[in-house]
C-alpha cells in the first residue's frame, strides 16, 4: 500500500514571509487594498499566486464586514437595455475586485424587495437599476447598504440618469419636419422614471411643434406588448409612434408588417435606448442610451463609496441624441386609419431608398 503525502495548503504566514511583510499587510492587501502602496498590494498578490494561497472570503468577511460582493438589480434581464449596462458595471467591479450577484425584479417592486433583503446579508452594496421600489423603501435600504441608482431620480443618494429629454425633443422635431402633425407615444410602466420623463418631454414638445398627441399604454415593456398594441395605434389618426423603448418598437414593427402597414411609407416609428437600432427591419430610428456608460458610472460610483466608506448625493446625468435610421420618412396623405379604410395589400415590412444614418460621434 502506497501513502500519498499530500503538501499543506500555504497559509497567511507563508505569503507573508515570501514577501517580506506582516499577516496584516497581507490581509489588508486582499481585503483593504486602498489603505496599501500600489507597489506592496502587487507584490503582496504576486506571492500569493505564485505559492497558490487563497484568502479565506468568509473569515475575511466576519472580522470585517466586507463580502467582496455587489448586487445589481434589475426590472427586466431579457430587455436588451441591460446587458450592456450589467456587462459594464460588472467589468469595472472586477478591476476593483468585487464579485456582481445579479437579481431580476420582473417589474414587481414587491419582488424587487425580496430580493433586496435576501442579497443585503451577502453584498456590500447595491446598484438599483430602473428601480420599481418607492421612495421610502430605497432610503431605507441605503441606510443599511450602500446604494447607487440608475435611472431612479432620488434626492439624497447618488445616481445615474440618462436624460433623454434632448432626444425626445429632437425625435419630435425629426417628424415635424418630415410633415407629420398627429403621433402617438406608447408608454411605459407607470413606476419608471424614464417613462415619466419620456412622456413629458413628448407633450412638451408636440405643443412646441403644434403636433396632435395621443398615448396608449403598453401592458409590458417588450416585443410581445408592442405587438399587441398595434391594433389600438391604427385605430388612431395618427401617422407616426414614439414608444418607451426599442422592445416595444420592435414589437409594433412586426404587429405593423402582419397588419399591411409598410413602414416609413404609411407610418413612421422612432424608438428609445438605441439598443436595437442595427438590427431590426427597417433599422430602427432611436433616441441613444448610453447605457453602457451608465452601468460603468454607476459602479465607478458604489467603487468610490465602499472604499471611502461614506454616502453623497452625486448626480450624474448622460446627456442623448437622435439617431435617424430607416423607419422614419415624410408622412403620408392621410392617418393609418383612414388609410385601412382603402384596404391596400398586405406587403411586407420595408423601406424605398437608401439607408438613412446620422453620425453619432
């Protein structure tokens, strides 16, 4: 019978030794490396890769209080806004050493909630995301944790906002001066802040441009809502749609293709968040997003805030712009619902002409 020596795992003390430092230059430099030189964190984590040491997570955890975890919240992971913002965020929190656990509220502020108080035990802080939670209950969860907030406009903690204020008033611009005097803007859920803004910033500027302005809601912010309003968008007299975000257009796109309507030449679309814009048919007129940038701020933010153990009220906003693509052209001699009316052919989705596309640099 052979016995197999196995070799002891190296502890605190062998790293310690290797580089030249205390256990406590050692610890600090996994748990606390803001409080080291540069040069020592690197050497410190040189020496510990090389000998194969790995921190203990969850006693560094009990005697400081700190997981190495963030939480990221979200209302919808399968919207296409996200991932660029999750990927984001979640890169800048790796530069900084943190781990991302991801929660998916399905626009229920009551589960928004759950989850929240089954992550507040293992995370540091938090990135609230187009949060649905009231006021109330984000203050005090950022009595307990530190909180930053995308997309959700509340006094006294930091946050992110995209404000597409800009980009809705050049959208609305866009269509005036393609003739259009009647739109419908499909609203979002009632809880979003984008879509309170968005839904302001339309009415402002259809009464600027003497435009006719009607709203819908649109049960869900997705591809299946869009498609399911689009029955309700004929019956109006309108010749063209501004909607809550580039999912929904892409739903009323297909719903408009099924029902004949061949956009831009009898209706004109222009989405939100321009995550969608390349590869929808047409390519999608949008107002841009940024929110890639966001989910990095956002993270940047929480970063600063852990490290210097403190809670400000930093206001970042992202400013937006237009982005004129293929579903949008001059409007047509009358409403999509006297046009019905005439029962042209159903034809497939399309656009005559060249491809339209604005520099965004």
């Amino acid at each position: 019978m052979r016995t197999i020596k196995m070799n002891p795992s190296p502890t605190i003390s062998d790293v310690a030794k290797a580089a030249g430092v205390s256990t406590a230059t050692v610890s600090r430099a996994f748990s606390r490396p803001e409080m080291l030189r540069e040069e020592t964190v690197i050497q410190v984590r040189f020496h510990a890769t090389r000998l194969g040491y790995l921190p203990n997570l969850a006693a560094r955890a009990l005697s400081t209080g700190r997981q190495g975890n963030i939480a990221i919240v979200v209302p919808d992971i399968a919207n296409p806004f996200f991932p660029p913002l999750l990927k984001a965020a979640q890169t800048a929190a790796d530069l900084a050493g943190y781990s991302v656990f991801l929660g998916d509220s399905d626009e229920d502020p009551e589960r928004e909630q759950r989850l929240v108080n089954k992550l507040v035990m293992q995370v540091e802080g938090f990135i609230l995301a187009s949060s649905r939670m009231p006021n109330k209950q984000i203050l005090e969860l950022s009595e307990r944790q530190s909180v930053v907030l995308i997309n959700r406009d509340t006094p006294g903690l930091p946050r992110v906002l995209i404000d597409t204020v800009a980009g809705i008033n050049a959208a609305v611009a866009h269509l005036a001066e393609l003739g259009h005097r009647s739109l419908v803007y499909i609203s979002g859920p009632a809880a979003s802040w984008s879509d309170q803004q968005r839904r302001s910033a339309v009415s402002s500027a259809a009464v600027l441009h003497k435009m006719k302005l009607e709203s819908v809601h649109a049960r869900h912010p997705s591809f299946d809502a869009g498609r399911e309003i689009t029955s309700a968008v004929i019956g109006m007299d309108v010749t063209a749609a501004i909607t809550f975000d580039d999912f929904v257009a892409h739903g009323l796109l297909a719903g408009l293709a099924e029902q004949g309507v061949v956009v831009p030449r009898d209706f004109s679309v222009i989405g939100c968040d321009d995550v969608l814009g390349a590869s929808t048919y047409p390519a999608l007129t949008s107002v841009s997003a940024r929110c890639d940038e966001a989910g990095r701020m956002a993270a940047d933010l929480l970063m600063s805030n852990l490290q210097m153990d403190k809670r400000d009220d930093t206001r970042c906003l992202l400013e937006t712009w237009l982005v004129v693509r293929d579903t949008t052209a001059p409007a047509p001699d009358s409403s999509l619902s006297r046009a019905k009316k005439k029962a042209h052919p159903k034809s497939a989705i399309g656009t005559p002409g060249v491809m339209r596309m604005r520099s965004t640099v």
